[in-house]
C-alpha cells in the first residue's frame, strides 16, 4: 500500500504534502528532524490520508494537490473527509 498524506504543523499551522509506503515511519522522520523541509516546523500531525495500491497512484495525487497551491483547497479537502466524503 501507498499513502498520501497531508501534515499540519503544530508551530505554525502550515501543511506539508507527502506520500509514502509507511506512513508511521514517514511521519516520525518528519518529526525527528530527518526531513530537510519539515524539521523546523516540528511537530507535526497527519490532518489527512488516502490509501493506493499503486505508487504511480499516490504520486500522481501528491502533485494533484500540491498543484492547487492553496491552502484554502487543502483545508476543503481535509474538512470533507473528515466528515466523511470526498474529493477527487
């Protein structure tokens, strides 16, 4: 399996778009310091995941959603999960 992933900063409230195999291990190297473009706005916790069984997959949305540039699109997203839909 392969997830995507959106990261919300506690410092600051900035989101971090990623995906990967292992989300837990991903996300606590985001929270060690082990990522370059995370480790000064440690700590961070996962506001949203979607589940691929293709990497090709969870790649191509990570672009999808690092596209909008928005961050107000993001926080559609995550509020729309949350609740129990979806956007595509």
């Amino acid at each position: 399996m392969y997830y995507t992933y959106v990261l919300k900063s506690d410092r600051n409230s900035r989101y971090y778009i990623g995906y990967s195999s292992d989300i837990k291990l991903r996300l606590k190297a985001h929270n060690s310091g082990n990522v370059v473009a995370t480790k000064n706005l440690r700590p961070w916790k996962i506001s949203y995941v979607e589940e691929f069984q293709d990497e090709g997959d969870a790649i191509a949305r990570e672009r999808q959603i690092k596209s909008w540039k928005s961050r107000n699109a993001i926080e559609k997203l995550i509020f729309n999960k949350n609740r129990g839909s979806s956007i595509s």
